[in-house]
C-alpha cells in the first residue's frame, strides 16, 4: 500500500480510464469538450491506458455485409450533444459520402463503417491515450487513514509506468465466453476471432475445409453461419442449437424504449423482482435473438438447397454440443437431441463457438482496493446511479464503472446505446465530486487538453 511522503507524490490526474473501447473513448471524447468550455483551472486531466497496440472493437466480427443493431444517431455523443463535432453523421461529412448515407435511406450503417467511424473518433483524442499498456496493478494511496488516490501501473513491454488518479473509470468490455472444458485452439474458434482464424486457414495449403460447425442461437451465430456458407461454397455449414428455430429479435419501437436513457433511472429504482420481470420480458431485445431479415435469407437459402438437391447448409435444432474432440487436423463433434437423445457425430474442419462474451470482474483489476467496494447479498458490485462503485467512506476517490452493471442499471449498460448519455453523467459526478487537490499535493502539468505527463 502507498503512502504519500513528502516529496514523493508523482503527478495526479483527475481521471485514469482502464481501456479504450467506445465506453471510454466517448469519455474522452465527453472531457475533451468539457475542457474546450472551462477555464484551464477548471479543466479535468486525464489518461486512459488499453492494452492493444491501435484502437479496435470487435475486429474479428467485422463480416462485410453484416449491419448495426443500433441507429447511426446513437453514436459515441449525438445523444449527450447533438452538435458535436465528433458525431457519426460529421464523420461521414469528412469522408465524403453524407449525401450518399442519407440517400442509403438506413439508420443502421454497415458495422465495417461503424467501425471505421470509432476508428475516426479515437484518433481525435489519442493524445489522452498510451496503447499497448496493460494495467496490472491498482494500489491505494493512503494519507491519515483516507484513500486519496489510486496509483495505477501499467505495463508495456518489460517496462512499467504508475500513474496517480483522483478518480478511475474501468472500460474494460467483455470477454468472449466459451463453455466450461472447451479450449480454443486452430479448429476451435469463437466468434470473436472469426476473420483472424479465417486469415490463418488461408495461409495452409490445402486447408480448404469441408465442414463448419457453428454453436449458438444469437445474432453472431446466424451471422457466422451465412458468411461461412457463402465463402465456402463447397463445405457444408452446421448449425446447432437448443431451440427450434433462431428467435427473432424485438426491435420495436416500444420495446426499444427499454434503452433510453430514461429507462436507466426506472431500472436503478426499481425492487430486485421488478427488476427481474423487466429482464426477462425484454430479453428478446438482445439476447440470442436474430433479425428477421437474417432468418428469412437463412430459411430461403436453406430451401432453395432443398429443392435443388444441394443441402450444404444444415440445421441441427433441439439439440446441445455435448463433445468436442480434436483429432490431428479435425474436430468430432457431436450434438444430442434434446427431444430423442440420439447423438449426432460430426467431423469438422472448425468448430466455432457462438456462446457470447461474460463481463470482467471489476474486482479483478481492483486488488486489495476491492477489499474495501461494498458488493450486494449475491456478491455483485453495488453501484451508484452515477455508475460508481460503491465503497467504504474512507474512500475519497472514485471508481466507476463502463459495463458489468446489467443488474444495476438494466440492459443497456453494456451496449451502445446510452454511452454518450453514461458519459456525461459520469463526468459531471466526477466534476461535482470535487478534484481540488489535497493540502500539499502537487499540481498537475496539462499537455494537450485533458492529458498529463
């Protein structure tokens, strides 16, 4: 544990971000105009640190013809400040193509343009940012008893770097999630590094591959089963899931209104069995569920090969993985029947998994800090409607938190959807909060706006 001496004190940042995904390049983004309105004594220093070497959000799901789940107006700020000079639609203006987005008719963009578009974003504000650092400590610093501040250590290479914030804001996303006893290796994949996988196998001579194996019932499922079917037009792509048929995804507008910022305030207020209802009822707003227009194509495809006597694309339905064995250059897998419990064994060139991503424990990155967060009677995270964490009172600073609060804040904290409305609120907690410096403490040397070396 640090303790603060005289002279030892390295310089403070109001704010060090863990991570540098969309969550917290909107924060920068949201303390970058921020710090355009105030006085430069009023401005709020930050650094964030993200482990890969260039900003990058799900690369390896970047299919090309795949779309946005979510409109183009809820970008990484339109929502928190409509005149942005850091929207989706500024960004198409720069390229060149507003006029044709806007003639496209659509309000959901391809996601390789989305992409392109966070891309964009984050090159504006990358002087608050050191890629290819991985945080792997957070120490408290302690003065009379009262955390004051966190020293954060980051690693790149074999050198580190500590970094001293008043406050801590984790952005860490999701990890894939693949089942308990499954091990990813060269032919066993999850969704999240399809197009990598998928560049690897080019590379081997005589690697065209003869059959997939796809495991899930959710968006990236059917997704990955289309592009695989279409890129590989000789091998036979097999669909397995529990369910009857892919459910189709509630994008109502009504349901919709289940991710307005306004529904975050009704969820956090909510009793635990309320909020309970409300997740099951709206499930289908975004877990394992497929657009609809996915599933027609997939169906067509599916009884166009029928009828032709070329069935490459299969559906194994009712059914669960229940083995997965690697033998030399091949996967045997085999899918029971839900309904029969006959077992079906397949041999496959790939097995991928579509099973989702989990979120990162917060605690995890916290150390002996997390010692002192309070968590609920199932031994979650108690989080403050400014998405806090919340923690003993002799904890002066704060920590915050982009993701991992579904059962605080309702579905749409790990989303795009409310980011650039979370944003602000967690900035103008921390500006509330206060970042005068303690008696004694040194003042922090801007470089850039909101950035400290």
């Amino acid at each position: 544990m640090s303790q603060v001496l005289p002279g030892d004190a390295p310089l403070i940042h109001d704010l060090i971000g863990i991570g540098f995904g969309p969550s917290n390049v909107a924060m920068a983004i949201a303390l970058s105009e921020h710090n355009a309105r105030v006085e430069r004594q009023d401005a709020v220093t930050a650094h964030f640190f993200e482990r890969q070497p260039s900003f990058g959000w799900h690369r390896g799901m970047l299919i090309d013809d795949a779309t946005m789940q979510v409109s183009f107006l809820k970008d990484l700020v339109t929502l928190r400040n409509p005149s942005s000079e850091y929207t989706f639609l500024c960004y198409l203006q720069s390229k060149g193509r507003l006029v044709d987005f806007v003639n496209h008719k659509s309000f959901f963009p391809l996601r390789v343009e989305f992409h392109d578009y966070l891309e964009w974003a984050a090159a504006k504000v990358d002087d608050m940012v050191s890629y290819g650092h991985e945080v792997i400590a957070v120490e408290p610093v302690v003065r009379d008893g009262v955390v004051e501040y966190l020293d954060v250590t980051a690693r790149s290479g074999a050198e580190t770097v500590v970094h001293r914030a008043r406050n801590l804001v984790i952005g860490t996303g999701l990890r894939p999630f693949v089942p308990d006893g499954i091990e990813r290796s060269d032919h066993i994949w999850h969704t999240s590094e399809l197009l990598t996988k998928l560049e690897q196998l080019d590379g081997l001579e005589g690697a065209d591959p003869s059959r997939f194996v796809v495991v899930g019932a959710g968006q990236s499922a059917a997704e990955n089963v289309a592009y695989l079917h279409r890129r590989f037009p000789e091998a036979e792509v097999c669909a397995v899931f529990s369910r009857y048929g892919y459910s189709p995804a509630d994008d109502s507008s009504f349901a919709n209104r289940v991710f307005d910022p306004a529904a975050v305030d009704e969820y956090f207020t909510a009793p635990e069995d309320v909020k309970r209802k409300l997740m099951d009822y709206h499930g289908n707003t975004n877990y394992s569920v497929v657009d609809v227009d996915l599933i027609a194509d997939l169906y067509r495809q599916v009884y166009q090969e029928k009828v032709l006597g070329t069935e490459r694309l299969r559906f194994l339905n009712m059914s669960r993985l229940t083995g997965v064995e690697e033998a030399g250059d091949k996967v045997r897998a085999t899918a029971t029947s839900s309904v029969t419990g006959e077992d079906t064994t397949l041999e496959a060139d790939v097995v991928v998994f579509a099973t989702g991503y989990s979120p990162v424990d917060p605690f995890g990155v916290l150390g002996e800090v997390a010692e002192r967060c309070h968590r609920d009677d199932q031994g979650r995270a108690r989080v403050e409607r400014d998405y806090r964490l919340a923690t003993e009172p002799e904890v002066r600073c704060g920590i915050y938190l982009q993701g991992g609060t579904e059962h605080t804040h309702g579905i749409t904290s790990s989303l795009l959807s409310n980011i650039a409305v979370r944003v602000g609120e967690i900035l103008d907690s921390i500006v509330e909060r206060g970042a005068e410096p303690a008696e004694g403490e040194p003042e922090p040397v801007a470089d850039g706006i909101g950035s400290v070396r």
